[in-house]
C-alpha cells in the first residue's frame, strides 16, 4: 500500500494516493483487430463505467458473430473458452488463463451460456466475471461482464485467516448487538477487491482481502460479507446479503423471541414441522399461507421456465412463521430469505407476492448472484418484486384489481408502488431525484428505494404506458417474465449495474425473438421501456465515474507527474488568497479517509495540514512551475470533493505567463469537468465543482488547443457568503499528469442518449433540449450531428453544446398533426457513429397550455429579472443552482441573500369553454432561516390563484404537486403567469416549479413536455 499524506485547502485539501485502472496494456487495433471484425459485423458494444473497458459484446437483432475456425461445434466449453481467448483484452484480461470456468447451463431453447470467474495468481475478484453465450450451432450470441485490468499487487497476506475471521465475526456481533457464539464463519478465503466492479463508492484501487461470510446460528437476519484487507487488517466493505422455496416444510415459532440458541429457530427437524408437502390444512392463517404461497411460486418457476425449485435441483422449500428476531420487536415486521429458508414476522406469509418476492431472492442467489449492494443489489431487490407480482398475477388469486395489481404487498397494506414508485419516494428512472446515494450503508446502497426503476420497467413492458417521451405499447406478462428471466440466467453477473441490466434486456429480446411469442416489434418496446427508465445513464448521485488517462490500445507519454506522497514539496504551494491567515497549520489529528465502508477505513495513515476558515474565504494550491504542453496533449486527475452546495465550491484554472493571470479550465474538460455553477461567494455564477462527488473519480482535460504554451494549474476552493458556523469544504486530489497518449485507440463508438421528445404547434418552431452525447477522446462538443426522418414542411437542426444537444424546429401549417420519428446521428473524428430516435409530435395550432415542462423555453412568451440573480426564472442544466423534476429544465425563483429579486414567467394559451385543472410540483428550499417575506403568486388573467410563501414548510423534502380546480372558463386566450418576489436578508430562498398541467374537461389539451405521461389521464 503506497504511504499516503494530505492537504487541507482552506478547511480541508487531502491529496490521497490510488492506483489507476491504466489502460496501456490494451491491444492496438489494427484492420483485423477483434474490435474492428465485431464493428463490422454489426454487434453491439458497450464499455464499463468505471474501468473503461469493454463491458458488454452482443449480435445485433437476427444475427450471430463469427465462430472458432477448427472446433467441433457440439464441444461448447472448448468454443466459449475460444471465443474468451480472442475477445478476453477487450474487457481488460491479461490472458484467457486469468478466467475459470464457475458454471455452465442450457436454456430452454438449448442455448448454452458459460461463466467464468477471474483470478490473479490464483486468488479470485471480487465480482470480476465473464459470461460466453453461444447458440445450438456454436455461434456466439454475447459476451458481457466487468473484470479488473492490468493487476499488480502482492497475494501474499501479512493478516492471516484466522485473525481476519476473529475481525469479520466481533464486527458483525457488534453491529448487530449479538453474542459471538451466535455466529459461525460459512466461508472465508483471500479475494481481491476493488469499488469499482461493485458500483460503491471509496478508492478505485485493488487490495488483497479475507472475503469472510459470517452468519447467525439461529434464523436471526444475519448474512454478513465481511473484505478484510489481508495487509492491513482493516474492514474494507461489509453489508448484509439477506435479501428482506416443491417440497414444502413450515416451521411455527409461535411469536417466541429467539434468543440465540432456540433449535426450533433453524426448522431443520421432522418434529418441528407443523406442515409438509401433501399434509392437510392447519387451519392457522400464517402456516398455511406460506405453505401455499410457497408452492404457488413453486408452480409459477416451474410453468413459466421449466424451473425445479429454487435452485433447479428439488430444493427443499422451508418456510418459518411467526417469528421473533431478538431486539426486532414481536411481533417482527418483516420477512427474509437467508439463502436456506424463509422467515416471516406474524402475518407476513399472508401476503402471496412477498412470499414470492423472498423465494425469488433465492432463484436470484442461483442464478446471476447479484450482491445485495447498491446497483446490483437494486436489481436484486427487483428481481424479487417483480417475479413476486408475477406470481400474485397468474395464481388465481382475486386480491388484485386495477388499483392493486402493482402493488407489492397490497394484503400488509402495501410496501412499494411499481407502476408508480415515486409514490412511496423511490425512482422511477436513473436521473430521478429520488434516486438515493445511501454512502453510509443504511439500506445496503439504496437497494430497496433504488429497485424502482426496474419495477417501473417491469410494469412498462406488461402494461404498456406514456412515460418520459415514450408511448410503449403492452407486451404482457409472460414475454416480460421470460426476458428478465433470461437477464438472470445468461448475462447478468454479481456486480451487474442498470447499464447492464440494459444490455442484458436488450439481448435477452434478441435472443428470445421467436420464442414464447417474442417479436421484433417486442423488442422495440424493450428499448423504448429502457430509454424511458434511463437505464443506460448513471444517476446525478452515483458513486462517482471513473476512466484511464488514455484509451484502450494506446500507451502514455507522461511529461508531468505528481502523486502527492511527499509533501510539501517544492512543485506545489499551497496559500490563502483572502481571508484568514491560519489556513495552512499541521493537522492535530488523523483525518476521516474516503472509504465509504463500515469499517474504520484508512484514516490513521494520513497526515497533513489543516485549516480553519471564515466565511469568504479563498484558498489555492499552484503548481510553482510551468510545463510545456506536448502536442495532442491531455491533463488528469483523480479527486473527490465534499462542497456545502450550492454555495461553497471549487473550481480548476490554468496559467499561460506563468501565474501572472489565470482563466477557468472549465471549458477545456472531456470527462468530468465541472458542470455546475456555484450560487454565491467569491466563485458566484462560475461553472465549478459543487456538492459532493460521491466518492473518488476521474477528470481529463484536452489540452490540443494550448499546444505549445507554458502552462500551469491550480485548484481553488472557497466558502460562499453566507456565514454558517463550523462550515468546512474538503477537495481531495491525487495523481495529477500532462501527458500524452500514443498510438490509435481502439474504435469506440460515440455515447448518443436521448431522454426527451418535442412537442410543437403547427406553424410554430420551437427548441428544447432533447440529451447528450459524448465520446471517448473527441471533445462532445466536436462531435457532428445530422437527422433524418423530418417530414415536407419541417425544418429540423440539432445544435451540440459542449454535448448538450438541443433540437430546433421550424414547423409549417404544411405540417400534419401526428407524432414524426426523427433519428439522430452523431459521428466523431474516427467516423464511428452513434444514432437514436426521438419524437416530434405536432399539435394543431391554438392548443391550450404549452410546455408545462419548461424544457421548450420559447413557448414562455415573457419572463423577466428585475435583480442581476446568478440565473434567470427559466432554468436548464448545467448552470442552475437546484434542480428539476424531471427533464433538464424548470421554473426557479430566488435571490442570493442579502438581495432582493422580482420575477416573472408567463404564457398565453388558448382553450376552449369549460372547467379544467391546473396542476404543478412545487419545491421549496430555504437556508440560515425563513419568514413571510418571500413568496411566489399565481394568477389567472391577472386574478390571484394560488400564493406560497418560504414560511410553508410542506414543500420542503422535494417537489409536491398542487392541484387547482378551474371553473367556466371562456373560450379564447388565457394569461397564466406566475410572480415571485425575494427580500432575502441573512438567507437563501429558492421556489422550484416543474410539469404544469392544464386539462379541460372537453379538449383534454395537454402542458406536459412530454418528459413525463400526462399527469391526467
């Protein structure tokens, strides 16, 4: 492990050293390279977030990639392991000899698929797994998986096994507040483990660690995964892999506490069971629901996919009623499957979909093995839900109907919403707001709030709906249940993301067409349902992404270094540019590492230096000399940061006469550059680094347009105006080079992803930002955008903005009213493509309200800024302090404090006579205090229809709707306007208002930006 000291910048700059994931060692590509012959037959490639390199190979739709020259193509294990060894470096292994062969299974249609675990120097990593998938003839169909490139590190362990497994088990007896002899260690043997195959957050480097599996005696909830660093001895990671089964055994515990050592807890003995397999009715509600419930998910495994039992083998199906964990309350209010049996609190197994829901925890431990950690364990916890409502909808019973089919335990009173999460505040798609971070490990990385957004998938497909600009149409249950099945048995793996579960979906449509009814026209809607739910994207607050210096297939030139490890040094200084001087002192004390594990990380290997700093306070750290940048040249760095948003914050700028004058790098970044702008405080209205990066990642600068000039960085960081006691910002940085890279990269097609359409009246035009595009090395901002598909009389231009592409469009009366698809080319300097649809639907001209959505700002006919605020009412990302509900823009009022703004948005519409609703979601966020002073009006040709002040607490934890019934309104034009003013003194206020609809009852003429359904339908 490399030593490691720290720097405070203004309260804190802490430099830590980490180990990139290079990519040198890629192949270079050549004409007949193994990426190029996949080009060119058409497969699909994707690449890892966070390691860079290939994660997924796919035959595109009707087609297969080409087979082993010389096998026999009934040998299957001898064609993957062929087809692992020609394709292996591209996903980042040394050599096919780095994988084993863990498992082998055949589908229902004879498929074979093959996985295979990576080791280095015999130890194996952590969720590194590759899957081959071949049909009957040999030809392969798929490869996909993540693996860590480029290892190198000791496998020798200074901790031996036994003092790792006394670390795992007196952790796990003191989380849980049990006695040791309540614990037994199933497993325990070295590993490799690195965050970024997991999706966590902490430092992306690999380490040597006791992967130990601690677990209760009892049927306490208790299925620990305990890294202990083999070097250090320190916990790594711990969570819990207890996801809260047709020979059918219940137990009864009779509401008894368990108290550790109660045998009847285990269910393990014929004369603890008060039910088995074929026995009568026991007349109690609780046994006798989870033994039917139990072999109605039996059934459904076994009709649907040939299943026997939950591990396809008979498994024993043992169900544990009525049960008390100690410390848990009794009666306990839940149930679990802890990789043996089910165990249900009083009245849980009455509930047939979370009965299934927990057997299928287990179909999911046999299959994919999805750790039960953020991404993954979200699509764990989905898996569940999904098969469970499957269940509940196929099995006869009569307690769904069309208000509780998709809720997930509707007979408890209902646990979570899948048609609609956001109801019980959980996602239903990547950008969500609701999509929750959980850095501290209280739900396992969000896996049970995060697990909405392959629910709301799940009920898309089924059901079919209009959701986030897509309209999908129904393919029902059965073909939606066999291709996420299919996602678990032949492609996702244990550390499997959402982007994975896309490609999975996708290829599963492929690979199923023309089986159980599946269609080419089905697996349209399975990509319309995951540009819907944003599967392909990282939400705003994942764990941070990664990416190497250079690209796969080129080696670097480096003409600057610095790691950090010895400081201070002479390269770097630190200073305070204003406020106070007691900036840089020696730290006291240890500082808190950036693990974001359960265990006590890393922090006593740190030293440094530290400060305190007042309110408008201004801190850099310059590098003292400059460098000249190479031709073709690059800078990078890896960093996390930890900002007061949206106030403090910090930002990156660079010299060309040596310091004399310095100007924001913002504009030079190609990978996670700052995208934010900073509220107040010395770095007000500039694009900066705000918030929290949510773990360590890395940032890399194209520096082709400075070649030549002398240049020098430095890193800045200040606290905002508003004085908040005890306020401190911390930036850590590490591993800074200028360098180049060498050689041509290995073609990468560029990222295309369009999460909008556009709605526009006849003989109107109007803009609206419709997604983003980026590419591996090119600036997003060079790449070329051309459509097709506008029809006689449309005009139709994309214009790209730093890779923010907005759509301009010029419709003629010409035009018919009608949705027109329009595909979306962007090209990048290698002539690789990337191409996506989107829709413009045409309204007749003389529609009611327009673009409640705010995403089309010109359908705002007037807004106005009476106060010089860091943005205007009409707000879009990147740029605006906050954020919408959906979309990229929204509706922002509010001043810095000690101002006073006054503001308005309005728009003239035109409708018919009638009564009609006017709806909205509105977010308040006050800080350093609130009162009446501040407020936003809403009114109706001028007559007032609503006001809120920032003394209404309701609108506090997000947005929350507003409903407004409207009555006789007269046909004609309508003024809607909303008028905010902000006397902020010694706080901030901001009024957040997003996807405004107005419905008559006689045109139902919409406002939606057709981001989201109509709200009514």
């Amino acid at each position: 492990m490399r030593s490691m000291r720290m720097l405070r910048l203004l309260a804190v700059l802490i430099v830590v050293s980490m180990l990139p994931l290079s990519r040198s060692n890629a192949q270079t590509p050549t004409t007949n390279s193994p990426i190029n012959r996949l080009l060119s037959q058409g497969a699909n490639v994707a690449r890892h977030s966070q390691t860079g390199y290939v994660r997924w190979i796919g035959a595109a739709a009707g087609t297969t990639l080409d087979q082993p020259v010389g096998l026999n193509r009934a040998d299957t294990l001898n064609i993957a392991n062929a087809y692992l060894a020609e394709y292996g470096n591209l996903f980042g292994l040394a050599q096919a000899s780095d994988a084993t062969v863990a498992k082998t299974s055949t589908t229902q249609d004879g498929r074979q698929v093959v996985r295979y675990k990576q080791r280095y120097q015999g130890v194996p990593v952590i969720a590194g797994e590759l899957q081959v998938q071949v049909n009957q003839a040999g030809e392969l169909l798929s490869i996909n998986g993540e693996v860590l490139p480029n290892l190198n590190l000791n496998t020798n362990p200074k901790i031996d096994q036994a003092k790792a497994i006394n670390t795992a088990q007196t952790y796990v007896a003191t989380k849980y507040d049990v006695n040791l002899a309540a614990l037994n260690v199933s497993k325990s043997e070295l590993a490799i483990y690195n965050p970024a195959l997991l999706g966590g957050t902490g430092l992306q480097k690999s380490s040597l660690v006791w992967f130990v599996t601690v677990e209760s005696t009892s049927s306490n909830p208790i299925r620990e995964y305990v890294f202990v660093n083999a070097q250090s001895g320190e916990i790594s990671l711990a969570f819990n892999q207890i996801g809260f089964a047709k020979n059918r055994f219940v137990c009864n515990d009779n509401n008894v506490v368990d108290n550790d050592d109660n045998p009847n807890n285990n269910c393990d003995q014929p004369s603890e069971y008060v039910r088995t397999e074929g026995s009568a009715a026991s007349n109690d509600a609780d046994i006798d629901a989870a033994y039917d419930y139990s072999g109605d998910t039996y059934d459904f495994f076994n009709l649907f996919f040939g299943r026997n039992s939950i591990d396809n083998n008979g498994m024993n199906l043992i169900s544990l009623v009525k049960h008390c964990p100690p410390g848990a309350g009794c009666p306990y209010g839940n149930a679990f499957w802890n990789g043996r049996q089910m165990t249900y609190g009083q009245g849980f197994a009455a509930a047939d979909d979370v009965v299934a829901h927990e057997l299928s925890h287990g179909v999911t431990e046999y299959t994919s093995n999805l750790f039960y950690y953020f991404q993954s364990g979200a699509i764990n916890e989905a898996m569940s839900d999904i098969f469970g409502e499957f269940m509940d909808q196929t099995n006869g019973s009569a307690d769904d109907d069309e208000t509780t089919r998709w809720i997930m335990g509707e007979d408890l009173g209902g646990i979570r919403n899948m048609q609609d999460p956001t109801q019980g505040d959980q996602p239903d798609r990547m950008l969500s707001e609701l999509y929750v971070l959980d850095p501290n490990l209280l739900d396992s990385g969000g896996v049970h709030s995060n697990s909405g957004v392959a629910n709301k998938a799940a009920y898309l497909l089924s059901d079919g709906d209009t959701f986030n600009g897509q309209t999908i149409a129904s393919i029902g249950i059965t073909k939606t249940a066999h291709l996420f099945y299919e996602t678990q048995i032949s492609s996702l793996t244990s550390g499997s993301d959402y982007a994975d579960l896309a490609s999975a979906l996708r290829q599963a449509c492929t690979s199923l067409t023309g089986s159980h009814g599946i269609t080419a026209a089905d697996c349209v809607e399975v990509n319309k349902t995951i540009l819907a739910t944003e599967m392909d994207l990282q939400p705003t607050n994942a764990p941070a992404p990664d990416i190497a210096a250079c690209s796969p297939g080129q080696t670097q030139t480096t003409v600057f270094n610095e790691d950090f490890e010895a400081l201070p040094n002479n390269r770097w200084s630190a200073s305070a540019l204003s406020g106070s001087t007691e900036t840089w002192t020696t730290n006291p004390a240890p500082l808190v590492g950036t693990y974001a594990t359960s265990g006590s990380g890393s922090a006593t290997n740190y030293n440094g230096v530290y400060g305190w700093n007042q309110a408008v306070e201004e801190s850099a750290f310059t590098q003292n000399a400059s460098v000249t940048v190479p031709a073709n040249g690059f800078a990078y760095f890896r960093h996390a940061y930890d900002f007061y948003a949206p106030i403090d914050a910090g930002v990156v700028e660079y010299s060309t006469n040596n310091g004399s004058t310095w100007q924001s790098a913002a504009g030079l970044f190609s990978f996670n550059g700052p995208t934010n702008i900073a509220e107040d405080g010395a770095f007000g209205g500039e694009q900066a680094y705000v918030g929290n990066s949510n773990g360590y990642n890395a940032s890399r600068l194209n520096l082709a347009s400075l070649a030549g000039q002398s240049i020098r960085f430095r890193f800045k960081v200040a606290l905002g105006d508003t004085p908040t006691p005890n306020r401190s910002v911390t930036w850590s940085i590490d591993d800074f080079e200028i360098y180049t890279c060498n050689g041509p990269a290995a073609p990468a097609a560029p990222s295309l992803f369009l999460s909008s359409d556009v709605l526009v009246q006849q003989g109107k035009q109007t803009s609206a930002t419709i997604g983003t595009a980026s590419d591996d090395l090119d600036l997003a901002g060079a790449l070329t955008v051309s459509t097709a598909g506008a029809p006689t009389g449309m005009n139709v231009s994309i214009s790209n903005q730093a890779g923010i592409l907005k759509a301009n469009v010029n419709c003629a009366c010409s035009s018919a009213v009608g949705t027109y698809p329009i595909t979306v080319t962007v090209r990048d300097s290698g002539n690789l493509t990337a191409s996506q649809v989107f829709n413009i639907e045409v309204e007749p001209a003389g529609q009611s309200l327009i673009n409640g959505g705010f995403e089309l700002g010109t359908n705002w006919q007037a807004f106005s800024n009476s106060f010089s605020d860091v943005s205007p009412p009409l707000c879009s990302l990147p740029g605006c302090a906050g954020a919408p509900r959906t979309g990229t823009s929204w509706l922002r009022f509010g001043a810095r404090s000690g101002t006073t703004e006054t503001a308005f948005a309005q728009q003239t519409f035109t409708t018919t006579a009638g009564d009609a609703t006017l709806e909205f979601y509105l977010s308040i966020y006050a800080h350093n205090g609130r009162g009446i002073q501040d407020y936003v009006k809403l009114s109706l040709d001028g007559e007032e229809i609503f006001r809120v002040s920032d003394a209404n607490t309701e609108y506090d934890n997000g947005y929350a709707k507003v409903t407004i019934p409207l009555t006789d309104l007269s046909a004609g034009e309508h003024v809607l306007r909303f008028d905010s003013v902000n006397n902020s003194t010694a706080n901030i206020v901001r009024f957040s208002i997003d996807d405004i609809s107005f419905v008559t009852e006689t045109n139902q003429c919409r406002g939606s930006n057709l981001y989201l359904p109509m709200i009514t339908k």
